[in-house]
C-alpha cells in the first residue's frame, strides 16, 4: 500500500480512502489507489501516454465513470497505469474530465498481480471539501 491513500475498515471489500489539495489531486489518486490494489504500482513503467475521457452528472457519478474507465483499461485492455493528470470541468448540466495518463502493457511476468476488483460502487461514496483539503472515499467490490 502507498501514503497516498488508506484502507478504511469494511467486512468484506475495499473502502479506500484519499486526500489532496484539490478535487484533481484527489481522483488522480483515487485512479492510482485502484490499480494499486490489483498491480503494484512499483513494478509500473511510464512507457506509453494515453488519455482517457469521461462525464458524469454529478462529482458523484463522475467518479464512479472515471474508476470504472481505469478498472476496465487495467481488466480489459490490459494497461496499467503509473501516473494520472486530471483535469475536471464544470458544465452547465454536470462534469467532464480528461486524464492523461503513463503507463504500459500489464506484463505478469514483471508486474506484482495483488487483488482482482470485480466493479466500483455508489455505496459509502464519499467527496467532501474542507476549509483545508478534499476527502474522497470509495467502495470497491472484490
């Protein structure tokens, strides 16, 4: 596990949660901490750009998007990421982002397999601003 985010207590699945600056600090560690639980991040390279695109209706919503993009570029395209640049819009009828990200093809034979998450979740979700930093907190279902 990295300092970036923590695992909160949970019977069965994966309450992670993280802190930053802003709300873009904040999903970018949101993506990170997913594919930390499934790779170990350490064994990543940045080798290959890509970006990645998502809307929601809601901060909500948008988060969910963006976890269940980088759960299926991880899953189903076999791409794991190292690094996440976000950058969040507010549009008059809710949210768009826009990461560009560095990563590489999933290798088993170099990088650490962890947990296999099976899909992101609405429950205990979480975005809160303080005076000093935002929380995001996420149920991940194993």
């Amino acid at each position: 596990m990295h300092p970036f985010y923590r695992i909160l207590e949970h019977v069965s699945d994966a309450y992670i949660e993280v802190n930053g600056q802003s709300l873009e600090e904040c999903f970018s560690k949101a993506g990170l901490a997913l594919v930390d639980l499934m790779v170990d991040l350490e064994t990543i390279s940045e080798i290959v750009k890509f970006v990645l695109k998502t809307e929601g209706k809601d901060l909500f919503s948008l988060l969910y998007n963006f976890l269940e993009a980088i759960l299926i570029k991880v899953t189903s395209e076999e791409f794991v990421p190292h690094s996440l640049n976000i950058h969040i819009e507010k549009l008059k009828d809710g949210y768009k982002l826009e990461c560009i990200g560095l990563g590489e093809n999933l290798s088993l034979r170099k990088h650490k397999t962890k947990l296999e998450v099976k899909a992101i979740t609405y429950h205990l979700m979480e975005i809160k601003e303080t005076r000093e930093h935002f929380v995001v907190r996420f149920l991940l279902d194993l």
